[in-house]
C-alpha cells in the first residue's frame, strides 16, 4: 500500500525511578512517507530504497512524563504530567495516496493524578 510505505521506523523508551520520582521519554523515528507523487519506473522496492523524489522528510517525535508518587492517609496519589510531541512536530500517519493524508497530533499536555491503594 503506497501510502504507507516507510522503509524504516524505529521506538526506543527511557525509564528513570527513584523515591517516589518517576521521569519517562519515548521518543519515535520514521524515515519518511510518500508525499503523494506518483512513482515511477525507477521507484526502488528495497528496504534501503528510500525513494526520496516520493517522500516526505523524516520525523522523530519526543513524548515525555514526569510524576510523582506518595501516600496520603491509606492511600497513594500519583500526580503525573504527559507531553505529547514536544518538539511540536508536524508529521505524516499516512502518506497522501487514496485517502488524503492524515497528520499527526500537535503538541499536548496532559495532567492527571491517579488515586490508589
């Protein structure tokens, strides 16, 4: 399927905990999706045949959190920030064939508290 054809992608998370304190970053690499453009005789099949004419550039996306937990009576309160795309990134979900592209999310912040035993 042309419009989903990204020959490399990646996801790697880093954890840290300590004393309560909990800080997390996953961050997202695509090597690009078809910008649209229809390929043509030279489009190359291979995994390492980036097709750059018919690409969008690459993307990483940084997600991030940071929390902390402690008790509070008999019960543990885990108040927590999550930042969706940090840098504010625009990218591709789907490349623009059939359906039309479809961007992904801006920039989001998100503040939650978790209550438990």
């Amino acid at each position: 399927d042309l419009d989903h054809d990204q020959r490399l992608s990646g996801v790697a998370s880093v954890v840290y905990a300590a004393r309560g304190l909990y800080l997390s970053a996953t961050g997202t690499y695509g090597s690009g999706l078809t910008n649209g453009a229809d390929p043509d005789a030279t489009y190359g099949t291979g995994l390492l045949d980036f097709n750059k004419s018919i690409k969008v550039p690459s993307s990483f996306i940084l997600n991030g959190s940071a929390g902390y937990a402690f008790a509070v009576g008999g019960a543990v309160l885990r108040p927590q920030i999550y930042v969706e795309n940090v840098f504010d990134k625009q990218y591709l979900l789907k490349g623009a064939f059939f359906s039309g592209a479809s961007f992904g999310r801006p920039r989001s912040v998100q503040v939650r508290v978790n209550i438990g035993a």
